[in-house]
C-alpha cells in the first residue's frame, strides 16, 4: 500500500516540477527510499519522522532545484544520505554528480545506493569539504544542509571556478546570512521554491564568485 501511495506522489510531484513521470526513474527512486527506510536507523540518515514525508520532504526537495542546475559537474556537500544528489543524479543521467561526506557510515550507504541503483553517474567521496582536491572545478557546488551561506561559502571556495555556481538550499529567506557573505562572493537570486505535497517554506540561494575574486 505504501509502495502505491509513493509511485502515485512521485508520478504528481515530478509532472509538477517539469520532470517526465517515466516509470524507470519512478522505480528507482522507490527503491532509493526503500533503502533510505532500511539503513535510516542504524546509519543515522534521517530523522525518524521525516520518514512518514519521505517523498515531500526530502524526494521532491531535492529534485526542486533540477531548474537552475547547469550541465556538467555538480557536488553535493555534505550529502548525508545522498540528498540531492542522488535524485537528482536518478533523474539527470546526463549531469555527472559527486556526493561527498567526511561521515564513513553516510558514504557507505550511498556506495550501496549507486551499486544497487546502477548510477553511472555518481561519484561518492568519503571525506571532508576541505580535503577535497579534484584535478578541476564543478559547475555547481550545491548544499543542503550546510550550516550559514558565509561557512558554506568559505569551505568550498578552493572547488570553485569562474563559472561555478553555489546554490544553498534552504527554508526561510536567510536574510541575515546574505549579510555576512564574503567581499568575494554575489548573489545572483534568491528563489523561493514551491516543493509539491510540502507545506513548508523553501528557498534556494544561487551564488557566484565576484569577477574580483583572488
């Protein structure tokens, strides 16, 4: 009954962010919160109640920014149990996304994740933000649960190149964040993001380097 219930709320939620309701993607993002279900409790993944909204709160969130990433490379800070980056890399085979987590338990799961779902697309990285040397920038550096924009900003500046976008999502409009931002860093927008089934406010910030910055 549940499987049913979720194939249904997918089926909406992804006509309603513009995305083909195909029942290959369906299936696999079924299957990666089947997965998110089993491994939830002993890996810490994500809070228990969460897991009664799995699709809203966290399927459909995560697919929400799919808009205003750009082709190529994106990294996922901080990715935890693979949010966003791995549905979006279910519903993006074309975008190359790497999801990174200094936590080795939360790598674990998402190795699994790209085994058992087959993603040729995805690149776990087991450490932290700032230990990360990869041979080139990303086209997208995205987080979701990545303390202020300012640290957010700061810890990924060295993995960001002209033309990266930073993009930070997050639930009220974070005006007092925007105020602490490095001399370095401009706001390209702030969106508010409409996530269907979840009734609650979601922003996502979209940043780039300053033409200026060192």
């Amino acid at each position: 009954m549940r499987e049913d219930a979720e194939l249904t709320e997918l089926a909406g939620g992804l006509r309603a962010l513009g995305l083909p309701d195909d029942a290959a993607l369906i299936d696999r993002l079924v299957a990666y919160a089947g997965s998110l279900r089993r491994w939830a409790g002993s890996y810490n993944l994500v809070a228990p109640g969460d897991l009664v909204q799995l699709v809203p709160r966290h399927l459909l969130d995560s697919l929400s920014i799919h808009p205003y990433l750009p082709d190529g490379r994106m990294l996922d800070v901080g990715s935890g149990a693979g949010l966003p980056g791995v549905p979006l890399a279910i519903v993006r085979p074309d975008l190359a996304v790497t999801v990174l987590d200094s936590a080795g338990k939360k790598a674990r799961f998402m190795r699994h994740v790209k085994r058992e779902l087959g993603l040729r697309n995805l690149e776990v990285e087991h450490a932290r933000v700032q230990d990360l040397r990869p041979d080139r920038s990303f086209d997208a550096v995205v987080s979701r649960a990545f303390s202020t924009l300012g640290e957010f900003a700061r810890a990924v500046r060295h993995l960001a190149g002209p033309g990266t976008r930073l993009l930070a999502m997050k639930g009220k409009h974070p005006a007092r964040e925007l105020d602490d931002l490095p001399p370095w860093l401009e706001t390209v927008s702030v969106e508010r993001i409409e996530v269907p089934d979840l009734h609650a406010e979601r922003h996502l910030v979209i940043m780039c380097l300053s033409p200026e910055a060192p």
